[in-house]
C-alpha cells in the first residue's frame, strides 16, 4: 500500500511539473494522444490558435480548424505512424509564419508513440527578412541590368551618329554640326549614368528605388531624345494618347520600360514599312494601363512566353542582349503590377502595362492629352 501511495505521490509530482512546464512557457504548444484527443496546450497556444479549456478532451479534428492548417491532422498521424520528427514552415490566414514541429511521444516502457507534442515558433520576421533579402537582390540585378542597357543605349546612338559622319560627303558638311551635338549628347549622358552610380554608392540608401509623381508624357519625351538617332534612321512615328498623365513610380524603372518597348517597336519593323508606335494610358479598375501599340513584324504565338525569358532572343537579324522585355517584367512584377502581350505576325504587337493606380486624384473617365513625334 506504501509502494502504491509511493506512485500516486510520484505521479502527482511529475503531472505538477507538466502543468507548470505547460503553463509557464512562451511558445505555444499541444499534446495530442494517439487517439488524437487534445490533452493539453499552453497559454500561448490559448492566445494564438483561440483555444480554450472546455477544448481539452475533444479530438484534434474537431478543433483543426482553429490552427488555419488543413493538413495538421494528417501530419500528426504521419509522426505517430512513423515515429519520426516533423518540421514544416507554415502559414495561417492571419499571414504569420511558424516554424512547426511535431515530436512524438514515446512511452518508454512500451518503446511505442503514445501521442505528439506540437510546438508552433513565431518566424514572421525570419521570414520576412528573408523575402527583403530576395527582393533586394532581385533589384541589384535589376539595376544592374538596367544600368546596362541605358550605357548601351547612347554608345548605340553615338555608334549610329558616326556611320552617319562617314556618309557626310565633303559638300554636305552644314550637318556636321548637328552630328557632333548629337556624339556630344551621347557621351553626357554616359557620363550621367556613371555619375549617378558613383553619387548613389555614397549614400545610405543608394540600391533603394523612391517613387515620385511622374509626367507620363515628360517620360515619353526623354525616351525619344535618347532613341532619336533611331527614330530619325528608321522613319518612325510616335504618336500618344494620354488619358491620364499622371503616375506615382520610380522614375528610372518607367523611363527603362518605356524606353525597352519603344526600342523594341523600332528594331523590330516590317521590312519596307516605316515604324507606328502609339502610346496610350487610361486607367482599368485599380490600375493605371500603359500600352504601347506598334505596326512591326509581330510575335508568333508560341513565342509570346519565351520573350519575356532573359537572354532568350526569338530573332537573329537585329541587335539584341535578350535581357530588354525580360527587365520590363521583373519591373512591373516586383511594382505588383502585370503585363499583357497581343500580336499578329506581320500586323503588330500591343503591350499593356498594368501598374497599381497609387494616385487618388485619378480614376475611370478623366480627359487627358494627345500628341505625335
């Protein structure tokens, strides 16, 4: 009788130390048997998952939805099957992320699992810094490759103004001056580029972007002057209809989608037909719409995909890196944006450009402007 008083004694003990265990630790935690009833959990577990105590005693499946994690039973099934640990990062509703694992509980005396004990740790901000960390480093390339290409673009122009100069027959020299303010153009807005790199690597936050209310058409115009060698070579046609003029983005990523896609409408003209480009904005639900329209050789259709893809290049016979339309999605994916492609081979090609309308002065209906170049 002494030895069973012994036990009991014991056992009330060890079952105090549970309870205080449980009711004092800050990471919420569950003890489900292997009949899957809830036995115990912490005061934590109570807060985040709204348990309460008239839960205890009921089956997991009965209160599964409280941990907003539909496959939680099925995994504790797993551990209890298997007696192996199970690690898993979830996500609930609320969008808090936990580091899940699922121990089992094994009876000694019977080598055999007799439950599980689940603990729930917080890595909201793990993982949250882990995502900057990917979203930073998608912009560092982002502007390197943009970086890239706004070098290449004014070498290309002064590549162009020179083969211009060697044309220039020796009674034709009144153009010289034209042709040389457009080589001196080109090697300052080279310089420009390297400029602002260097200013930017001085100071604290020189990879971060900052949004700014941008004039669409001020956009358009900059990217004309710095494609004006091309425009004047190729015969081209700009022509816009700005519904809405107004835009808040960062000012060198619109100027780089802008500028890919206008650049892209002129390298890749129909043979024997001038360039068209229309540009056109309007506002569509909660986003402000850029599209850019040309009359070129147009995209087959199974194509329309690969061109988004980097370095991929679906024609040979013009100059190209394959990093242009692949920088314009990554833009407007990382802005939360989206693009939309349309083309007819030997017809031509529309881009929509869906940007998040951030601009509570503008909304459906409003008249805007229209131009040509």
């Amino acid at each position: 009788m002494q030895n069973k008083n012994s036990k009991i004694s014991e056992l009330i003990e060890l079952n105090d130390e549970l309870e205080n265990y449980f009711r004092n630790t800050i990471i919420p935690q569950l003890f489900v048997d292997a009949n899957l009833v809830l036995r115990k959990f912490t005061p934590p577990a109570m807060k985040q998952f709204k348990l309460h105590q008239n839960d205890i005693g009921k089956s997991i499946t009965e209160v599964k939805d409280n941990f907003r994690f539909p496959s939680i039973v099925d995994n504790i099934e797993q551990v209890i099957h298997t007696g192996e640990l199970l690690e898993k990062e979830i996500q609930t509703v609320d969008m808090r992320w936990f580091q899940m694992n699922i121990l089992p509980y094994i009876v000694m005396q019977e080598n055999k699992t007799n439950g599980v004990i689940i603990t729930f740790i917080d890595i909201t901000s793990r993982i949250r810094d882990l995502k900057e960390q990917e979203k930073l480093i998608m912009e560092h390339e982002l502007l390197l490759d943009t970086i890239s290409h706004d070098i290449k673009t004014p070498l290309t122009s002064l590549g162009l103004t020179i083969e211009m100069l060697k044309k220039v027959p020796e009674k034709g020299m009144e153009k010289f001056p034209v042709l040389l303010e457009k080589i001196e153009t080109g090697l300052l807005k080279i310089k420009g580029i390297i400029v602002d790199l260097t200013d930017a690597r001085k100071t604290e936050h020189h990879y971060k972007a900052i949004e700014e209310l941008l004039d669409i058409e001020q956009i358009v115009e900059d990217v004309r002057l710095t494609l004006a060698s091309q425009i004047l070579e190729s015969n081209a046609i700009i022509k816009w209809e700005v519904a809405h003029s107004e835009i808040v983005f960062v000012r060198r990523k619109l100027r780089s989608v802008l500028y890919n896609l206008i650049n892209n409408s002129i390298k890749y003209k129909r043979a024997g037909r001038a360039p068209e480009i229309l540009i056109k904005t309007y506002i569509e639900g909660d986003y402000f719409v850029l599209s850019v329209a040309d009359n070129g050789r147009g995209i087959a259709e199974d194509n329309l995909e690969k061109i988004f893809k980097k370095y991929e290049r679906i024609a040979n016979d013009v100059e190209g890196t394959g990093v242009g339309l692949h920088l314009v999605k990554e833009i407007v994916n990382l802005s939360g944006g989206k693009i939309e492609v349309e083309s007819k081979l030997d017809k031509g090609t529309v881009f929509r450009i869906y940007l998040k309308n951030q601009n509570p002065n503008i909304s459906d209906g409003a008249e805007g402007s229209s131009n040509k170049a």
